[in-house]
C-alpha cells in the first residue's frame, strides 16, 4: 500500500498540470473575437438599431387595432323636454350595462416624410451599427495580435538571458582554472561573480515580465489568466506586399490611402451617420406639413347608440374617413427640432472628415513604420553575427589568458544587447505588418 500512497502524492502533482494549450495567431485572433465583451457589447447595439428601424419602418403602414370597455350608467328613463310639451315624454329605460367594441384600420396619407424619412434615418442607423461591429472586430484582432507578439518578444529575451547566466556561469569556472594557474587574479573573479548576479537578476524579471505577458494574453483571449500558452507562430509568417515594404512599385503611400478609404468601415460607419443625420433633418422638417390620414372603424355595441330605439343588445356600424391636423403654433417647438437635426448633421459631417484624415495619417504612419523595422531587421541580424563572433574570439583569448575579464564581459553584454535588438526587430516588424493591415480596413492575424 505504501507505493500506492507515494505514487498519488508524487505523481498526481504531474498528471492534474495543465498541459500548454498551443496557440498561432489566427488562432489567438479567433478565440479573442469569442469572448470579447466590447464586442457583444457592439453586437447587442446593432441589433437593438435593427429593431429599431423595423419599429420606425412599421409606421407606414396601416396598423389595425381593437378596443373594449365596460360601464355601469345608474338605472332610469329616457325622457324627451320641449317648450311645446310641459310634461317629459319617456323614450324608454336606459340600459344600465355598456358594451363598447370596436376595431380600427389606421392609414398615414401624406405626413411631409416625417415618417419615411425617420424609417430612413433607422435604417442607416443600424447599418452604421453594423459597421462599428466590423470596426471593434477589427480592433479587438490588433489588441490581440499585439498581445501575442509581446509574450513572444517577452519569452525571447527571457530565453536570452537564460542562456547569459549560463555563459557567465561558464565564464566563472575559466576564472577560476585561470586563477589556480596564476593567469587572472582574485579582481577577475569578482568581477565575473558581479555580473553573474546582474544576469540572475536579470533573468528573474524576464520571466516575471514574460509570465505578465501571458496573463495580458490570456485576459484578452478572455480565459482563465493561469492557462499555459505556447506560441506556434513566428513572427516571420505576417506578410504583406513586398512593394509596400520597400517603398517602390504599385504600392504607393497615395494609392494605399485611396484603397483604405473605400475599405474602412469606421469612415463608411460614419459617412452612413452623415446620410441619416440628413434623413433626420427631412423628418424634422416634416412638421411643418399638415398630416393626413385614412380611418376606418367597426363598432359592436351594446347598446348601439346609432340604433333608435335603444335597446340592450349588441349591434355593428362601420365608418370611415380621413382626418386632417396641421400644427398651426407650437411655441416654435418644430423649429426647434428641425435646428437640433441640422446641428446633429454638421457634427455627423466633420466627425466623417475627422475620420477620413484619420485613416489618412493612420496608413502613411504604419507605412513608415512598417519600412522602418524592414530596414532594422538586416541591420540586427547583422549586429548579432558580428556580436557571436566577438564574443567567440574574446573567450578563446581570455581561456588562453590573452583576454582580460572585462572585455570578456563587455563582449557578453554586447551579445545579449544584440539578439534582444533582432528579437525586439522582427516582433517590431509584425505589428507594424499587422498595424498596416487594420489600417487598410483589414483585420490582424487572419491575413
């Protein structure tokens, strides 16, 4: 029994650990857009628009409706007074109990497009909604994205500086075959032993910093912030066009800009708001008209006042007509709503030309950007061979005793500073790569 108890304490521990869920940045993209709340958020009031317009839209159209009541008169007599008759002439009992029906057809006519143009402005409405879904889509894959290329950069350098400790721990034992053999001196071992601990150091706030990171990821995925991840996709995957990259060809600053104003759905969100803030002015503006309208009733009474006698018992009579009403004075009320209309317009237009010189600056910036980090990828890889060789040399030297410790050191530090540069580079290099896909009206990771 004695093994059965030892094998549950020491290895249930290992079979209940999580196993590292793996993760590309598709998929990460994918999982992010899932649990989102600023997008069922969004989602939710698209949908409430929607009902909304078909609410507005409904007022066109004829609207049946049914109406019942019941009252109790006090009990008595008809009785008919004339100049002629000095004595009151009985009709007939009045019934106590009053029965009232009546269904109703209800037509607008003509209203100034009061209501059709507000159906209008709905209907746009929620089509703007439905394009501020599309643009939080396309934000919440750039925040994911982001986040997945900042645990891959944070477990990079962490993965350096791991490999630091363990050269500089590699270093100490040199010093010390060197110090038995007389060819460095106790100053040499201090100061590899200092460094050694500026790299432990070091070491210890790379892997809280990368374990931050994966919390940061794990929260926007909107999972638990303890689910082990491990990152499938390299930052060399994201492509785009190699003309945009190198600032020639087809691709031109102007021509992307061009491509990213009839793609963008904020700008085509907020140019629809333009269009329904421009129904709304013509709705407004439909209270200065008269209203007219079509009415036809069924009345099922009991009693039926237009019966002679009156008598208890149910009886029907239909009637139709059109009704008529203007507004003649209102305390300059219409008015008033057709200024609100006209400013909520002027605020729809400069809030779409704010957004059309956002889109604007948005994509010649990660043009830049993107040409920028292309440029520096060569330059780091470049820096990291040069500091691999340096670094080689100075070793065999101060092993031979032909190098002093601190340039050994100063080599180290050289080495680390360059293969965190290039990691830094080609995770620089993917967001501005993804940054210019969600400037163009695209969304990060699914390219």
């Amino acid at each position: 029994m004695k093994w059965l108890f030892y094998s549950l304490v020491f290895c249930a521990p290992a079979a209940l650990a999580q196993a590292p869920m793996a993760l590309t940045v598709e998929e990460a993209v994918r999982i992010g857009k899932q649990g989102n709340r600023s997008l069922k958020l969004t989602a939710a009031k698209a949908e409430a628009d929607h009902a909304h317009a078909s609410e507005a839209g409904a007022q066109r159209y004829a609207g049946l409706a049914v109406y019942g009541a019941y009252s109790r008169l006090q009990e008595g007599q008809f009785r008919l007074t004339a100049k002629t008759f000095p004595v009151p002439i009985t009709a007939g009992d009045v019934p106590p109990d009053q029965y009232t029906v009546r269904v109703g057809i209800r037509q607008p006519l003509f209203t100034g497009s009061r209501i059709s143009a507000g159906a209008e402005a709905a209907a746009l409405q929620a089509d703007a909604s439905d394009l501020d879904r599309v643009t939080t889509e396309e934000d919440v894959a750039l925040n994911v994205t982001s986040a997945y290329w900042s645990l891959y950069q944070a477990r990079q350098v962490e993965h350096f500086s791991g490999e630091d400790v363990q050269r500089i721990e590699s270093y100490r034992r040199d010093t010390e075959r060197l110090m038995k053999a007389g060819a460095a001196t106790r100053n040499d071992l201090l100061r590899v032993d200092v460094q050694l601990s500026n790299a432990r150091i070091n070491l210890i706030e790379m892997e809280n910093e990368a374990r931050i990171a994966e919390m940061s990821l794990n929260n926007v995925l909107g999972q638990p912030t303890t689910t082990p991840l491990e990152l499938s996709s390299e930052p060399d995957e994201i492509a785009v066009r190699p003309s945009v990259e190198g600032g020639t060809g087809p691709d031109s600053v102007g021509s992307l800009v061009d491509a990213a104003v009839g793609r963008r759905a904020d700008l085509q969100a907020a140019t629809t708001r333009v269009r329904a803030a421009e129904a709304s002015v013509t709705a407004a503006q439909g209270g200065w008209w008269p209203q007219i309208e079509f009415n036809a009733n069924y009345n099922y009474n009991n009693p039926n006042a237009r019966y002679e006698p009156i008598t208890p018992e149910f009886l029907g009579k239909w009637d139709m007509g059109i009704t008529f009403s203007m507004d003649l004075w209102n305390w300059g009320a219409t008015g008033s709503r057709v200024e609100q209309a006209e400013a909520a317009l002027k605020q729809a237009r400069v809030q779409a030309s704010q957004t059309t010189e956002n889109v604007s600056f948005e994509v010649q910036r990660s043009v830049l950007n993107l040409r920028r980090s292309s440029r520096k990828i060569s330059v780091a890889r470049l820096a990291v061979d040069q500091a691999a060789e340096n670094l080689r040399v100075i070793s065999e030297k101060y092993r031979s005793g032909l190098a002093t410790s601190t340039e050994l050191l100063d080599a180290e530090i050289a080495l680390l500073q360059a293969q965190t540069q290039l990691s830094g580079a080609r995770v620089e290099l993917a967001l501005a790569r993804s940054a210019l896909v969600r400037a163009m009206g695209g969304q990060a990771g699914t390219q």
